[in-house]
C-alpha cells in the first residue's frame, strides 16, 4: 500500500480513520468499567477469581496480537490491503460482546466464571483482528511528521467521545433493566456491541479493498520472532510502549475502580456517569489544544506535560480518604485535560517509531508493530483491573450475587480509595520515567536520511 506521502491527508481519509475510535474506545471504556464490577457484584464471582480470570484473557492477547500483525503484513504485501482483517474483527466481535454479558441465571460462579472467560477471549481476538491493522495504518497512510499528527487528533476527539458515550450511556441502559440485573446487562450489552460492530466495520474503509490471491499461511512462530525482532532492535519502540503500556495500566485501574468509588465511596451508583462526564468533558476540550502544544513545544514534551496532569489530578482523589464529596469531580477533570494528550500523543509517535525502523530495516513491518503495541496497550489496561482486585481483595472486599445486601468495612473502602489515586499516580511516574529513554524528535525526520541509529 503506497502512502499519501507529504500531501495534506483528504478530509474523508481522517473522518473515516476517526470513526474506528468509536468502537474501539467504547471497547476499551465499557468492559473495563463494569466487567469486574459485573463479575463481582452480579455473578458473585471472588474478587480475585474474577481479576484472575480478566489476566488470562489478556495473556492470551499478549499471546496473539503479535501473529495477527505478522498476518496483517503478509495480507498486505499479498493482496495490498489489510481489510479483511478489519471486516472480519468488526463482523465477529458484537457476537461474543453480547454472549460476555449474557451469563444464564444461577449459573454457579465458577461456571459463571469460565462462561465470561471464554466469551470475553473470543471478544478481546476479534477486537485485536480490528485494532492490530488499524494501529498500522497512520504510518502507511502518511510520512510526514505534522500529518500524523492531524491524523491522530480527531481520532482521540471520537475516541474521548465514545469514552463519554460508553462509559455514561451503558449504565444508563443497565438501568432500564430494573430489579432485572441479567436484562439490564444484556441490554447494555445488545446496543453497546452492536454500535461498537457498526463503527469498526465503517472505518474498516479506510484500508484499500486489495486483491484476492493465495497465500501460504505463515506459521505462528514467524510471528513471534518478527514480534520480538521489532522489540529488541527499536530503542525508541521499547521506550514509548512501555510508557504507554503503564499508563494504560494507571488508566485501567481507575476505569474498573470507578463503579466502586461511586458504589461504596461516594454512596451513589449512578456517580459513575458523573465521574466520567468530569473526566471526557474536558478530554473533548484539551484533544485540539495538545496538538497545538505538540506543535509549538514537540509531541514529547507535550505527552510529559499531559502525563503530569493526569498524575496529579489522581493524586489529588487521595483526600476521599478525609472528606468523600462532589469536589472529586474537579481533580477528575484535571486528569481529563491530561488524559487526552496521553492518547493522542503517544498514537501520533507510534508511525514515527514505524518510519524511523523502516529507514534502516526496510518498510512492511507496521502491522506486526500494530499488533506488539496493542498487546502492551491492551494488557496495561486489564493489569490496571486485575491490580485493583487484588487490592479490593487484601482489603477485604465482599463479593455478592445480584440482589444480595452487602456492607464493605471501612478498610475495604480504603483500599478502592488507593486504587482509585495513590496507585494510578505512581504508575504514571514510573511511565514518565521509562519515557526518558525515547530518543526521536522531529528533526529526525526533516533531515535528509533520519536517525540511523536503530
């Protein structure tokens, strides 16, 4: 697939490309805002039965991502597309999206249990046969440094509107089930998965249609090996995903722990959506502004600067510990202003990271790029989850079945409090930290050769 080269990127292109953000933020958002929740307080699963079960799922990602990228580049090299990846992630995953939420009644918890980890596996594949390609695309579809960049930021404006769509809209239609918690989830689960297929299908578009040709398929192994390849010869991939990778730990933790603070702290379950009007109000906000920032003082010291907000506002919800009340709001949307610069900056380094291994390595390598990044983006975020349930869990958090009465102790609350703050704050420290070591700046690509060092 040739680029766009330095050409303006059309408006139908990065509209296009955009759309895909709704469903991948809505799948990101919603299964790590409630799925714990759902397995812990509706299925009664154990708390740490429940994170156990989340980390499998997300070894198998760790497992995969990488051989679909590999299949991702042989599909584009043999066909000169990566579409059918797309279509086929977008066609499978409403299916298994609904099926994760439709656990028959009184099935036990260790039934329960299993039924969600088979469900929720097959939705995380179908999710990453959409996402590892769509990860890939920016660095085919422009070489120039500031288009990326104005590829990119719409993307994070839908992606942080679907946080808000997402993360308000399904415990709002998880409501309409009543005293019915099994159709409230199925609900939720019906619309959210289908709008979720709809928009990954839509955007699949993006890719050219490609020819139809044989090819042998590659084995699993080659995969790996070209996995591991990028890892060990990309200083500056290494950097930026490990970054990226704990923040997206930090951000999965105060995801799944925002049901409980809303739940046990702040005595109101429907908070949640409050929570996350405070967090994506000002994401939506910030989204243009971090790319004029990215311009005037260079994506990597803007993600920095977003990266600390983020950290401090989190910090700043530690004096639940005191005094719970509305004012958490406000810290909140300080890490909303962050939060939006620490998705779009990161995306628009990836395809520089791409173009800077492609300089000496040769191109036809960003699929199994795109399928390394989302295996550390996506397991960041379920370690974030499987994190906080191993706190709730040392602090003695009481799991219970639908219907059932339930009172946390005082030290349980405690424990989603640190979840909620201390936890994710000192994870982005440790993200800005490993960060240190990204060496590329836009010099590199307005020389005439790049950086050669790999």
């Amino acid at each position: 697939m040739a680029t766009l080269g330095h050409l303006p990127l059309p408006r139908r292109v990065i509209g296009t490309y955009a759309l895909g953000s709704m469903g991948t933020g809505g799948f990101s958002t919603l299964p790590g805002l409630v799925l714990i929740y759902y397995m812990t307080d509706t299925l009664g699963i154990a708390v740490l039965w429940a994170g156990g079960l989340l980390g499998v799922s997300k070894i198998w990602d760790v497992l995969i991502d990488p051989v679909i990228g590999f299949r991702s580049d042989r599909d584009l090299a043999a066909t000169g597309s990566r579409r059918r990846f797309m279509v086929a992630g977008g066609a499978l995953l409403p299916l298994f999206f609904i099926l994760t939420f439709a656990v028959p009644v009184n099935l036990g918890p260790i039934a329960a249990g299993l039924w969600v980890l088979v469900a929720f596996t097959a939705t995380a594949t179908a999710f990453s046969l959409f996402q590892v390609p769509y990860m890939a695309l920016p660095a085919e579809l422009s070489d120039d440094y500031d288009q990326r960049t104005r590829l990119l930021s719409p993307r994070v404006l839908v992606l942080s509107l679907a946080i808000l769509v997402f993360g308000a809209g399904g415990p709002a239609l998880r409501s309409l089930g009543g005293q019915n918690e099994w159709l409230g989830y199925f609900l939720m689960a019906l619309v959210a998965g289908t709008v979720i297929g709809a928009s990954l299908l839509a955007s699949a578009h993006v890719a050219p249609m490609g020819e139809t040709r044989a090819q042998a398929m590659a084995p699993l192994r080659q995969g790996y090996l070209r996995g591991l390849a990028v890892l060990r010869r990309s200083q500056p991939f290494r950097a930026l995903l490990l970054a990226f990778g704990l923040q997206g730990l930090a951000t999965g933790a105060m995801l799944a722990g925002a049901q409980y603070v809303a739940t046990w702290v702040l005595h109101d379950e429907a908070a949640v959506t409050f929570l996350f009007v405070a967090l994506i109000g000002p994401a939506l906000l910030f989204a243009p502004l971090w790319r004029v920032v990215a311009k005037r003082v260079g994506k990597e010291r803007g993600f920095v600067l977003a990266s600390v907000l983020y950290g401090v506002g989190a910090l700043a919800l530690l004096w639940m510990l005191i005094e719970p009340g509305p004012w958490v709001y406000l810290p909140v949307a300080l890490a909303g202003a962050g939060y939006a610069g620490m998705q779009s900056l990161p995306m628009s380094m990836l395809p520089d990271v791409i173009t800077n291994d492609a300089l000496v390595h040769g191109e036809g390598n960003a699929g199994i790029f795109g399928g390394v990044w989302t295996a550390g983006e996506t397991t960041g975020m379920a370690f974030g989850a499987t994190i906080l349930t191993v706190v709730l869990a040392a602090s003695g958090y009481v799991e219970s079945v639908a219907g059932q009465s339930v009172t946390q102790q005082a030290p349980a609350i405690t424990g989603i409090i640190l979840a909620f703050s201390v936890l994710p704050a000192a994870v982005i420290a440790l993200s800005l930290l490993a960060f240190r070591g990204y060496p590329l700046r836009e010099s590199n690509f307005t020389k005439p050769h790049g950086l050669q060092a790999p």
